[in-house]
C-alpha cells in the first residue's frame, strides 16, 4: 500500500509489478489534498477522456476534520456516559439493574443492515441527517455497551471501602467517581477512550449510509466512494487510504503501553 | 449502599438515551416491519400479514446459498482468528528486543478502516497488476496470471484475509492484557511440579485465559456474522454469488429489491442467531451467565 501510494499511475499499471517504487513520489499525498491541482494535471498527462478524479476526492480535507471532530466527541462521549453509566450499574442498588445491564450489552448485537432504514426515519425527523451530531449519535450508541462492559470489570476490582471513607469524609456521589474513583481507574478509562476512537474512526456502513454531502462524510466514507468508481486513480485511493490511517498509528505508538496496561487490571477475570 | 433516584438518573440517562433511540427502538421497528407486506415498489399492497415474510424468505433463491457462505466465512475466519491472536499475543508478551515493535506492528491494522483494508487486498489479487499473481508466478505455481476474484475460493479467501487482517488487533491485546495478568508465580510453582510446557499451557494460561476467551468468541463471532464492508468492497456479492453472505442480500433487499419487510425478516433472523450463539458460547465455556460484577 505504502509501495503504490508512492508510484505514479503509469508505473502501478505495469507488468510485472515493482515490488519497490522505482521512483519515490510524493505526488498522489498532494493530489489528496488539493484536488483542484490533481485535476488539473491528470487532464494535461492524461487528455481529456484519460483518467479522471471522482468528485468526492475534492471533499477529503474536510472529511479529515470531520473524521477527528467526530472521534474525539465520541472519545469524550464514552469517558463521561460510559464512565458513569458503568459506575452506577457497579455501585447502583437498584430495582431491575441486572436486565438494564443486559439490555446494554445486548445492545451490541444488533446487526447494522437492521436499523439502518429505521435511523434515516428518525433522523429525518429531528432534522439531523447528513450532520456530524447524527453520525456522532450512532457511534456513540455502538460504542457505549463495550465501553459499559469493560469498565464495570475494571470498576468492580476497586474495594468499595475507599469509596465509604471518601463518603464519609463528606464527598458527594458525584464527587467520590471524580476525585477518588476517576484517579484509580485512569488506565482503564485511557484503554476505552482509545477504543472507542478507533471504532468510530474505521465506521463506515453507518457514517455511509446517513450522510449525503461532504458536511459529515468521514474518512472512510470517502475512500469507499472513491474506490467504488468504475476508473480509479488508484495511487491517489491508496495515498489517501495511507493518510486515513495516520492518526491511528500514532495514537496507537504513544499509548501502547497505557492500552495494555489499562486493560491488563480491567478486561480480565 | 443505597443509591438514590437522582444519582441513578444522572448515570444512566446520558449512556442509555442513545442506546434506546438508535439501539433498541429501532430494532424494535424492525421487527414490527418484519410483520408487515412493505415494499416500495408495490406500495399499495401495505398490511399485516404476519410471519409470511419469515416464511418468504427462506424460500428465496438467494436463501441457501448466501447462509451457507455465511456458515463458510465464519467458519474459516473465527477459528482463525481466536488461535492466530492467542499465538500472536503468547509470542509478543515475551520479553525480548523489539518485542514493543512488534506488540505496536501487531496493533497497526486495527487503524486502518475495513474499506481501506479490502481495497488493499483487492488490489494485490488483481488480475492485471497484483502482486500476489506475480509472486506465485516466480515461484512457479501458477503459469500465467489468474483472475482470482473471479474465483469462487480465491474470491471468499480474498475477503476472509482482509477481513482477518482488520479484525486480529482487538483480540490480540485482549489476550495480551490477559496474559501479562497472569502472576508468575503459577508458573513457577508448575515448573517446580515438574510440568511440561504444554500441561502448564493448559492449565495455567488456557485456565486463566477463559473469561477472556469467552469475550474474544463473542466479539469475533459478531463481527463476522455481520461482516459487510469486506464483500462490499471487494467482490459486491461475486463471483456467482458465492460471496453474498446473508447480510448482503439484507442490504440488497433494503436498498436495491426495496423491500423492507424482507429485510427486516432477515435482519431479525440474523439477530436471533446471534443471541444463540451467545449462549451456547457461555455453556460451552461453562461459565454460568453473563453476570454483572459489583
């Protein structure tokens, strides 16, 4: 993939394949972001009837910005909802908690070609198709039980005397998960928010299917509708598939060590 | 401790509100669908007719067929998956150089979306300009250049691998976690009984490992009975429909038969068998139900 970002289109067409770029090339990152350039020059190497550049493409840096800004909301989304939702199920003593919980993760099982139909319905309604707070919405619903679930596993190795003492010592509910219990689950709450940026980050059937314009297309639904064109520049489909993946790599380099540790006190037992 | 009525309200709203309206409503529209002749294209025939819809579409032409390629993919790809990420995080939870390399070039196809992953594949399977074609050439197993996609087999592996290539991160680091969990001591009371390597691996690691098993099984089950993207990308169904697994001919009666009460049918369908195979993984496993820990 890194090999045919770097080829021009002359040279992936080639038999037999370069395993290497013959000639390292930039070119198809630029033509990922400036669009209007890409074209320009495919007209003149190529001529008119040569190979063009869907239209899409000319949507992919706004399409970065909504892939972060939809990411991070649900990130954010998860560390607050998750968070206190797992907790209150954990500690909660209340009528029907277990079926509530099970309904949660039950929630996850959901296949996605069966409410598709139904959330063009209701976000039809409420005015929200074809916007980020939609796609956010959806993502935060898949996201929210495997959040729930993991942290209740991680919540529950926390003895409950710490919490009693910090009641006692005159901190509220609310006071007690923020300053005493947020503390000691940290590595736990950076695994999830981690996670959960990637499954919103690589969603595509979902993000697919409830936007029309470049206002809320992400990254993925981009590079679906790019690669679903009969003629594709395909340097260019992998340079931006390569830029896709970017943000990814990095997280995952700077928190590897968080992730697992995180999930090593939580996913188990 | 007694919680009370506005902590509770405070917690849960804000994780259950988007669970209910975009989870459990619209499931529940589904199913109500499901009951119902909807159809866009003969939409003066809409009424109840009952679980006619159940009964219509397992007797379509498509039926068989797609659900035997659905057994097939999740068949080969979810054993797959569970040994190769319990092999992968066994050998990345050794201590050696560049074992933090290797635990990060393990974790790097989890960023890259589906739709990415089966545009790579594809490519390396074209029939013009693949690598995989070019490989096996030199190698000399194959004389000339094949159109694999076009392949019944080649076609279903192209989108097992893409799909297994995506999906190994999340199990792998969750058996990681669970491995690094496990307190040395177990292992070095094993060595001191005099226990071969593969004794101590049943009934230490394997042992601990269960519950995470369990989870393991589960997420990987779901995913491939759902897998969409892959085919979608890859091969839309082809070739001769060997690859349009039963959620694609959902998508298809949605989206190009427009028959919503079909689909609904077999999205409900799909549902239960997911919540099936859920229990049968617990009792298998033997670990009692599903439980909430407090």
């Amino acid at each position: 993939m890194v090999n045919l970002s770097l080829q021009t289109e002359p040279q992936i067409t080639t038999v037999p394949p370069y395993y290497l770029p013959p000639t390292p090339t930039l070119k198809n990152y630029e033509f990922v972001l400036n669009a209007e350039q890409a074209v320009k020059e495919r007209l003149k190497y190529f001529g008119i009837g040569g190979e063009f550049l869907p239209a899409v493409a000319t949507q992919y840096p706004r399409a970065i910005v909504n892939s972060i800004v939809t990411a991070l909301l649900i990130v954010g989304i998860n560390l607050a909802a998750g968070t206190l939702a797992s907790y209150t199920f954990t500690r909660g003593r209340f009528w029907g908690r277990m079926k509530l919980f099970y309904a949660t993760i039950a929630g996850r099982l959901i296949p996605p070609v069966a409410v598709v139909v139904p959330y063009y319905i209701i976000l039809f309604n409420f005015k929200l198709l074809d916007t980020i707070p939609a796609v956010v919405m959806i993502h935060a619903y898949f996201t929210l039980p495997l959040t729930i679930w993991v942290l209740n596993t991680y919540l529950a190795t926390i003895p409950e005397d710490i919490e009693d003492a910090a009641r006692v010592d005159g901190y509220s509910r609310m006071e007690t998960l923020r300053k005493v219990v947020f503390p000691l689950i940290k590595p736990g709450i950076v695994a999830i928010g981690i996670i959960s940026f990637m499954m919103s980050w690589t969603e595509f059937f979902f993000a697919f299917m409830v936007t029309k314009t470049e206002a809320a297309r992400t990254l993925p639904v981009i590079v679906g509708f790019m690669s679903a064109q009969p003629v594709k520049p395909i340097g260019i489909i992998m340079a931006s598939g390569l830029l896709a993946m970017i943000p990814a790599l990095i997280i995952i380099a700077v928190f590897r060590r968080y992730l697992i540790r995180g999930l090593v006190a939580g996913a188990v037992r | 401790m007694k919680g009370d009525l506005k902590d509770i309200l405070i917690g849960l709203l804000p994780a259950l509100i988007p669970l209910f309206l975009l989870g459990f409503y619209p499931l529940g529209y589904a199913a109500y669908v499901s009951l119902f002749r909807f159809n866009l294209k003969y939409p003066d025939q809409y009424g109840f007719i009952g679980g006619k819809n159940y009964v219509d579409v397992t007797q379509m032409y498509y039926f068989i067929g797609s659900l035997t390629s659905s057994v097939i993919f999740a068949l080969v790809a979810i054993p797959i998956i569970l040994f190769a990420s319990l092999a992968l995080a066994m050998l990345a939870a050794r201590k050696f150089r560049g074992s933090g390399f290797l635990q990060w070039l393990i974790l790097v196809p989890w960023g890259i979306p589906y739709v990415v992953a089966g545009l790579d594949w594809k490519w390396l399977f074209d029939s013009n300009y693949g690598l995989i074609n070019d490989i096996l050439l030199k190698l000399k197993v194959i004389d000339t250049y094949q159109p694999w996609l076009t392949m019944q087999w080649p076609a279903m592996f192209a989108i097992v691998i893409s799909f297994i290539w995506v999906t190994l991160p999340l199990p792998t680091l969750l058996f990681l976690a669970g491995i690094q969990s496990i307190p040395q001591e177990l292992y070095e009371a094993s060595q001191v009984d005099g226990a071969k390597a593969l004794a101590r691996f049943r009934a230490i690691t394997f042992t601990w490992l269960k519950p995470i098993f369990l989870i393991v099984a589960i997420l990987t089950t779901l995913s491939s009975i759902q897998v969409f993207d892959p085919i979608y990308v890859i091969t839309q169904g082809g070739p001769a429909d060997f690859t349009a697994m039963i959620t694609f001919y959902t998508f298809l009666e949605m989206f190009n038969f427009l028959d919503f009460g079909h689909a609904s049918a077999l999205a409900f369908m799909i549902f239960i068998v997911s919540i099936i195979l859920i229990f049968a993984y617990f009792y298998a496993l033997r670990m009692g139900r599903l439980r909430l820990r407090a």
